[in-house]
C-alpha cells in the first residue's frame, strides 16, 4: 500500500518555513541575518571591552592581541549589519503624516 506524497512530508511545501540554504540567498531575511550579527556584534564589543581593561590593568601582550582582534571584529561585524540592513526592502506606504493625523479625528 503506497503513502501519499502529501502525507508522508516528501513534497510537502510550506511558506512559513525556509531551508537554511534559501534564507542564506540574497536578498532574503535581511533582518534576521542583520539580528544575528548584531548580537555577534554585541559579544564580540564585551570581549573587546575586557581584554581592553584586563590589559590596561595587566599590560600582557596576549591581552592586548585579544583587545586589537576583537576591537576589529566589531568593525567586521558592524559592517555585516549595515550591508544586511541596506538590503532591507523598503516599505511601500505612501501615506503622509499629515494624512495620518486627519484620519486619527
């Protein structure tokens, strides 16, 4: 007895779900890759901070190496979330403020 190919998942399509490799296409879930590295953005900016701090309080070399290292991938990472963001599409409303403001009365 066959399995329809509805029930058994093997052609089933669903739109609320994507495969990691069609999110990882261009131009689609910008936000959500730009929310990803932003907190990698926000991990590596502590790090940066405490390697910074350790060796303004210890002057050993490793820390200092961390501090540079980290101080960049802040940088590396800000630049993700700028490129991610600017591909955001833009929103399509046309409505003034002007006219939100009339229709609130």
């Amino acid at each position: 007895m066959g399995t329809p190919r509805e029930i058994d998942g093997r052609n089933r399509t669903n739109d609320r779900f994507r495969t990691v490799s069609e999110m990882l296409d261009n131009g689609e879930c910008e936000p959500t890759k730009a929310a990803v590295h932003g907190v990698l953005m926000a991990t590596v900016a502590v790090c940066a901070a405490y390697n910074t701090a350790a060796w303004i309080k210890r002057r050993q070399t490793h820390l200092a190496i961390n501090a540079i290292l980290y101080t960049a991938a802040v940088w590396w990472e800000r630049c993700h979330v700028v490129h991610h963001l600017r591909s955001c599409p833009r929103p399509s409303s046309t409505v003034s403020p002007d006219t939100k403001l009339k229709n609130a009365a």
